[in-house]
C-alpha cells in the first residue's frame, strides 16, 4: 500500500483550539496527529514559552511582546484567542517548553517540529536561545526536528548539538539558495502558495513539507509529487478526509 501524506498539526488543532496551547497541541494527539509543529519565544527572564506573534495582542488581548514579560506575568496572561472563540478558552494558559515537554513523554512516538522565532534571536542572541531551548527539550531530543527562518541558527544547532534541523523559506524558489544547499537540512519547509502547480518536487536527500493546507484532495495530490509532509490548522478533519480519499 502507498504511504500516506504526513500530516502536521500546525501549532495543534488549531481550527479548534487556540494555537501554540497545551490544550489544542493534546486535541491534535488525541485526533491521530503524529507530528506537531510549534513556535517558540523566550520571557524577559529568558523561560522558553510555546508563541508565534512578535506581539500578544491577537492572541492573548494584551499588548507587548512575550519578550517584554517574565514568566511569572506571563503564567497570569490567558492564550484564548478572543477573536475566535470569545470566552470558551478564557481560563486556558499560555503554554511553557517545559509543558510540551511532558505532554510529548507521555506520547513517545509523535514528533515535533520546533521552530526558533527570529523575535527571539535577534532578542537574545542564537547561542543563548539555541541553549535555553535544547536544554529543555534534551529529555525528548530523539522526538524533535529544530527548524527556523534563520539559517545561522541552523547552522549553530547542526554544527554544535548533531540535531536534525529544517529550513523555513516563504518561497519554494529559496530551495536553491547556496546558503540552504552548504547547510544540507532534513527537511525543507516553504508557502504551498509558492510552490509549482505541475511536476516532481524533490530535493535530493531532503524532506519537503508545506504549510498551510486545509484541502485533503490537494495534500493527496501533493504528496504523489514528492511532498512528504503538509501542515494544517484542521488536522482532525484532514486526517480522516485524507484516509477515505486514500481508501477510495
């Protein structure tokens, strides 16, 4: 039988839950995700917390940056995404590294792509970032793939801790920048919305992954033309949409 497409659950159940939360990243586990991607920042005191946006607004209806904030402020903010779901989340946390950690002790077989913001780089300096964050996540290094905008970041990671790494371009074009091709990722991630409507996609000895995907017909599609991961916002529905497209 074929391979599936693997699908990843982009900041967890996301259609569903407030993104980048414990609460939706256990909703996506428990649909039959096995793979999670997540964003990470650090606190002004430097604590690793599960967050996308350069600012808290959208998310949390506070202003500022995660940065601006120590953990303990933080841990009194809520993560339910107002805009969307009024009220249903407003007991719900913001989510720590150290949270996901434990939920991914007790699912030893799901793999996370972890993804270092560029707010925080630039915040904090690559060496610092990449050690606040690979230290947490040690426990469970054999379930990560670091991935990240910055290809120095990379580079620092692949060079210094052997992790396995995956470049985050906009553009499927960037493939092919010299800077990716010397770093030699695992995987590659780029905009669906940039990548060709016809032919193969491939690139040597790395997996390809896309973002972001709600159509289970194109994931499909894509996967028979090399793309091995999708990641999605609705990974309940795609998954089981996914499954009865491959059983027909």
């Amino acid at each position: 039988m074929e391979k599936s497409v693997n699908l990843v659950a982009h900041r967890g159940y996301t259609l569903n839950y407030p993104e980048n939360t414990l609460v939706g990243l256990g909703a996506a586990i428990e649909a039959g995700a096995n793979f999670l991607e997540v964003d990470i920042q650090l606190s002004k005191d430097k604590v690793p917390f599960l967050f996308h946006d350069r600012d808290m607004q959208r998310l949390c209806d506070q202003a500022g940056s995660l940065h601006d904030y120590t953990a303990s402020e933080l841990n009194e903010f809520r993560a339910s995404d107002s805009g969307r779901f009024g009220n249903k989340f407003a007991d719900n946390p913001i989510t720590t590294l150290l949270d996901l950690v434990g939920l991914m002790q007790t699912h030893p077989k799901v793999t996370v792509f972890i993804e270092l913001k560029r707010s925080s780089l630039e915040k904090f300096g690559i060496e610092f970032m990449v050690e606040q964050v690979l230290s947490t996540l040690e426990p469970v290094k054999d379930q990560c793939v670091i991935i990240s905008y910055s290809i120095e970041a990379l580079a620092y990671v692949s060079e210094q801790y052997q992790w396995p790494i995956g470049a985050v371009h906009d553009d499927w074009e960037e493939r092919n920048n010299e800077a990716i091709a010397d770093l030699n990722p695992q995987y590659f991630f780029c905009d669906l919305e940039t990548v060709p409507a016809e032919g193969d996609l491939k690139l040597n000895n790395t997996h390809l992954a896309v973002y972001e995907c709600t159509d289970p017909k194109l994931a499909v599609a894509l996967h028979k033309r090399g793309i091995e991961f999708v990641e999605t916002f609705a990974i309940g529905e795609m998954l089981e949409q996914t499954r009865d497209i491959a059983g027909n």
